[in-house]
C-alpha cells in the first residue's frame, strides 16, 4: 500500500514521492486519466484499516529519520472523492500532525472539504487540486468539480490554515489556451496566497500508446488527441518537446508574474534539457530534487522541518540521467 511513486524512473526526472494507495479508482471521468488503462476493475476500492496503513509507514520511515517525506494519497484515486462519506482521510491527518519527518499531501478534483476544515492537522497536511481552465474541465475531466468550486475550495483551506499545492497536469495544446490559462492562474492567486503555498507542478499530457484506443472508445467527442505526440523514452506518447517547452515557459511566466517568485514549480516526468529550457537549471538526479522540495520547505515554512536537511541524506536515491529525444 506504501510505496515510491511508480513515475521514479531513468528516463526523466522524478521527485521521490511516496504514494499510499488507500483508494483505488475513481468517480470521476477524466478521458485522459491513466487509470482507465491500469485498473480493469470498475468498482471503488478503499482500505479502511488504517492502523495497518499507519504501522507500513513508520516502519519505512524509521530507515531514513533524517530525510522528510512526502506522502500523498492520490495515485490511483482522488484523495477526497468520497472523504465525505468516509472520513478516510481524517486518521493519516492526525498521524501527520504528529509526525516530524513527513508531510501528507491529499490531491482532488473535488470541492467537498467541509469535514476536513475542523481538523487540528498543525500544518502537516497539504490540500492540493488539480487546475485546468474551465473549457478543458468542462470538455475533458466528467463529473469533476468546476473551477469555481474549487477554488470556493481553496478559500476554505486557506481559512483553516492547510498548506496548498496545485498541479497543473495535463497542460493541454488547443487554439485558446494561452488566454484560458492566463484567466485561471490569475484567479487562483486571488484566493491561494503564495506564502501558502507548497508547491505547484507542470506537466504535460502523457500515456501509453496502447490507452489511445481507449479514450477514443470511451470519449468519441475528444479533442484530447488532436495535436500531433510521440513516443517518449519512457514510452509513453507525448508532445514533441518544442511543444511542451512552449507550453511551459508560457505557464512558468504566468505563475510568477501572478504568484510570485518565491513559487516552489517543478516537473513532473519531464528530462533535464527541457528543465533547463525552461527554468534555467535542473536537479542532477532525482535525489536532488527531493532535496531541493525539502530545502524550500524548510525556508519557506519555519519550523516545519526540526532541523535544515543535508544533500547527502537524499542523494542515495540517484537516478542517472538520461538523454530524451522527444
């Protein structure tokens, strides 16, 4: 149920999240979600023994007490889909709040946080939300909350005092997405202030070739697949790195010019080159960038951390690099 998170790899830069696997699948219906190519099984799956769930975590972290943890939830579910009903989330809150070396991230396209608004989670719990502008959440993420529902969401947590993050991924290639994207970061910081926020991540649509059957099966009407992808050293089908540089950079500029330059904005599953084309400088391995997440943190939320974390506790996680073609 814990693990590394599977996007750990030699073809691109990952940055050595831990995923806990408490729900499997989704009410939502994303047509570019990758859980419609990994799970056969239809039906929503969660793991209520949380005391088992808790012991498999400070066993692992007892290996390493000098490294922090990043733990999220929302690998093979969304962590707060169905939190209303359940209250699954509450328990790894309170184990968080009591845990130095950690910080729990809960990541949703959801709006129903009333339950969790209450809860004495002393600033180990990060709400996180996926972003798109409002024409691809309508188009392409079915049953989801609207961008105005979550970021009514977000005011929220911002209130009861929950760290944030946002992830923008997929970053989507279609005619008005310059603009579109532009009117939805501008909003976000009209209610997320940047001093809390965690960290946001950029990246672009993905997935394996043998799922470009499936979307067109299931979602006839997409526009998902019209721009031209390639295979990727990881094999998955991707935008021609031009493409994803383009889109980036632009994103990039709009999250500082609306958040700052103090924003913590990273990859998710993306090569050295186009890190470097991007923002002028890349990790060195996958071990220094969970460095360079626990750096930020400790600077930019004092006390988070019990002491200043050192390169070298988090470089055993290395991964070479390599060279990407796409």
């Amino acid at each position: 149920i814990f693990k590394p998170c599977p996007g750990t790899s030699g073809e691109y830069l990952c940055c050595n999240y831990w995923v806990l696997n408490q729900s499997m699948n989704c009410p939502f219906n994303c047509s570019y979600c990758i859980l419609q190519y990994y799970l056969n099984n239809p039906y929503l799956t969660v793991f209520t023994d949380t005391e088992q769930i808790i012991a498999q975590i400070r066993e692992r972290m007892a290996h390493e007490p000098r490294r922090f943890f990043r733990i999220g939830t929302g690998e093979l579910a969304d962590s707060l889909a169905l939190n209303e009903e359940g209250h699954f989330a509450q328990p790894l809150i309170r184990f968080a709040a009591h845990t130095p070396n950690m910080i729990l991230e809960l990541k949703t396209k959801s709006y129903r946080i009333q339950s969790l608004l209450q809860e004495n989670h002393k600033g180990k719990t990060i709400l996180a939300w996926s972003i798109n502008p409002p024409a691809v959440i309508r188009a392409e993420e079915h049953g989801a909350a609207s961008l105005p529902q979550r970021l009514n969401a977000v005011k929220l947590a911002v209130r009861a005092g929950y760290k944030l993050a946002f992830h923008f991924d997929p970053i989507l290639d279609y005619p008005s997405w310059k603009t579109d994207y532009e009117t939805t970061i501008q909003q976000l910081f009209q209610v997320a202030p940047s001093s809390q926020i965690a960290w946001i991540s950029m990246g672009t649509l993905r997935f394996p070739p043998d799922m470009k059957e499936k979307i067109l099966n299931r979602f006839p009407d997409t526009h998902l697949l019209n721009p031209e992808m390639v295979r990727g050293m990881d094999g998955k089908l991707r935008y021609f790195k031009p493409l994803r540089i383009h889109l980036y950079r632009h994103i990039f500029h709009l999250l500082r010019k609306y958040g700052g330059p103090d924003l913590f904005v990273y990859f998710c599953m993306e090569d050295p080159e186009t890190w470097k084309a991007v923002m002028g400088k890349a990790p060195d391995s996958n071990g220094e960038l969970d460095y360079w997440f626990a750096r930020h943190l400790y600077h930019h939320f004092p006390g988070l951390l019990t002491e200043p974390p050192r390169l070298n506790d988090y470089l055993h996680f290395n991964t070479p690099r390599h060279r990407d073609q796409s």
